[in-house]
C-alpha cells in the first residue's frame, strides 16, 4: 500500500470527467468551467457527451473528447461499459508525487483527472414504479459511476468528486475566488459526500433484492 506524505493544496483544475445520468445544470456547470479556463478539457460518454456537445456547439471542437477516443476502446453494446477501463483509473488514482505513477501516465498517454462529475442511474426511482419487473430493477444497477465515484473520493488529495447538481454552484464560486483552483478543504467535503452517496445507493440495491427469492428470478426470464 502507498503511504503518501505529499499533497497539493490547491489542484488547478484542467482535466475533467463528465458521466451524470442527472443533466440538471449541467449547462451551467459546463459554460462556468470554460470562461474559468479556457484551456480545459472535458471527457465525457454517452448521452452526457451528446448534451455537452449540444451545449458547446462549436467550442466543442478544443474542449470536449469522447471517452471512447481517449481510451481507443468502443462502448459496449447497451452502454454496459464505457468508463472502466485503465487509462481512466490511472487518471483519477495516480498521486502527484509519485514517479512510478508519472511514468505510467507517460507511457499510456493519459492525463491526470482533476474534477470528475457523476451521478448513477436511478435505480430507487426506479424500483419505485408500479409492477416494476426485476429485469428493470437490474438494468438500473450502475456500475461504472460508482466505481469513478469510489476512486476519486479516495484520492481526494487530488481529486474533486461532484455527485450532485447541488453541488456545481458551490464549486464554480469557489473556483472563481481562487483562480480556478480547488483545495484539499473542498476536495475531501466533496469525498465525504460522495460516499454517503453510494453507500445509500447500494444499500437500496441490497434492500431490494433481499425483498426477492430465487423464484421471483425464475419466474422474470425464460430458460
């Protein structure tokens, strides 16, 4: 296990990770980190993509990249993996004084992530429904949001992680007063919350199906 005794205070943010199911304010968040620097790249999958294209319009062009560009692997079909993939964890995970993890995003051609923005799928919204089927209740586990959510909560000593709109304003402010920056402070607020997050999330997942038994399953599909 790395024991890390170096940090950064303040993370200049220039890279950053986009995959929300929740587009709420998006707009806002997108337009506010650009006039902030206007150097900053956005990666981003999915429907996400396509909104922050939409939003961009032809700025899009310098600022916004597809994730399947980036880590030259296709999305699977159903969007059943887009973001887990190496190149992605080394940019959240890696330490900023650490020279093996230096040597290991120049060698990959990564970057180092300094924001990333997700939320999951609405899985309680969904098992919420009337009749809900357990196919549904299934498709609705994310899988690759909480894992980046996991993995840049825990490298808060260089990482931002938002799970919420309500979230976006309170780091745009922050940012404008401190020159596009975001410090430790901020940084490991922002990784207290993030976990509260996906804790509640799979414990809604766990609830549920402990409410099932294996002859609901074998009654929800043909074999």
């Amino acid at each position: 296990m790395n024991i890390v005794t170096q940090t950064d205070n303040f993370i200049k943010v220039e890279n950053v990770l986009i995959s929300v199911w929740n587009k709420d304010n998006i707009e806002y968040l997108i337009l506010n980190l650009i006039d902030l620097n206007d150097n900053i790249k956005i990666y981003s999958t999915g429907g996400t993509y396509k909104k922050i294209e939409e939003i961009l319009k032809d700025r899009a062009k310098k600022h916004l990249i597809k994730v399947s560009d980036y880590t030259k692997q296709k999305e699977m079909q159903g969007g059943l993996v887009k973001t887990l993939d190496f190149k992605i964890y080394l940019g959240l995970l890696s330490e900023t004084y650490n020279e093996e993890h230096k040597k290991d995003l120049k060698r990959t051609e990564s970057v180092e992530f300094d924001l990333l923005v997700s939320n999951l799928y609405p899985f309680a919204e969904t098992i919420s429904k009337k009749d809900v089927t357990i196919e549904e209740a299934r498709g609705n586990i994310d899988i690759g949001g909480p894992t980046m959510i996991r993995a840049a909560s825990k490298n808060f000593l260089r990482v931002a992680p938002v799970i919420s709109p309500e979230y976006y304003k309170k780091v745009i402010d922050f940012m404008k007063d401190n020159d596009g920056k975001i410090d430790i402070g901020l940084r490991f607020e922002l990784s207290q919350k993030a976990f509260e997050y996906i804790t509640e999330y799979d414990k809604k997942i766990s609830d549920y199906l402990n409410t099932k038994s294996i002859k609901d399953v074998l009654g929800s599909y043909t074999f």
